[in-house]
C-alpha cells in the first residue's frame, strides 16, 4: 500500500501514479496537484 502525497488516501501500490521524484498519487489529477502538506499523521 502507498499513499497518496496530495490527499493522503492509502491505495494498492499497482493501482498508483508514482511521479519522477518518487512521490506516489491516487490519481494523475493529484499527480499533477502536487504533494500537500500538513496531513494528519
Ligand atoms: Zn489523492
């Protein structure tokens, strides 16, 4: 499981969009947001 740096939803590593830095997205939407900080822990 990974998850996702701009909303923080846990998803199948399979089903994620994993950018060129190493950041892992639920979607390409999220992907293209980019990582959001301040999530809760
Ligand atoms: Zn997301």
């Amino acid at each position: 499981m990974v998850r996702c740096a701009h909303c923080g939803l846990h998803l199948p590593e399979s089903e994620s969009v994993r950018s060129a830095d190493g950041q892992d997205y639920c979607s390409p939407a999220h992907q293209t947001s980019g990582p959001r900080t301040g999530l809760p822990s």
